[in-house]
C-alpha cells in the first residue's frame, strides 16, 4: 500500500496542513511523554516524607487531566506509539 499526498505550500491552508504531518511524531512522543508524567512525579516524590498523601493526590489529578483531553481528541498513545 502507498498513499502520497500533495500539498500547495503556496496556499496557507495547505502549508499548515503539511507542518501539522511533518510534525505529526513529534506530536506523538510529546503526548507520550505527558502522560509518563505521573510515573515520574510518583518516583521523585515516594522517598519525601509527607503527613499525607496530598502529592500523589496531585499527582494523580495531573494525569487524569491529561487522560480527560486525549480522551476528548480521540487520541490513543498506544496505537501511536509502538
């Protein structure tokens, strides 16, 4: 299978579309790494002492946030990124 696509990067509309597929993995890996965001807070911040667990409280409201927008776009990290 081959797909080709055609853009004239004289009209505005066209050139925004070619920047948006060029920069489509970079997208991609970007929005893979926000959603590691909270593997990697929960490691930095497990060894602090805390009276209660309001840092992975925020933690965890941080990646649902995120969860909640790449859901709303229809957005699957896994298929992404393989």
């Amino acid at each position: 299978m081959k797909a080709i696509l055609k853009f004239n990067l004289n009209n505005p509309e066209d050139k925004e579309g070619f920047d948006r597929i060029n920069k489509s993995q970079d997208m991609a890996l970007a929005l893979w790494n926000i959603c590691n965001i909270r593997k990697r807070l929960e490691r930095k911040f497990e060894n602090e002492s805390s009276e209660d667990d309001d840092v992975f409280v925020g933690i965890q409201e941080f990646a649902n946030e995120i969860g909640q927008i790449l859901d709303e776009y229809s957005i699957d990290i896994d298929a992404l990124i393989n």
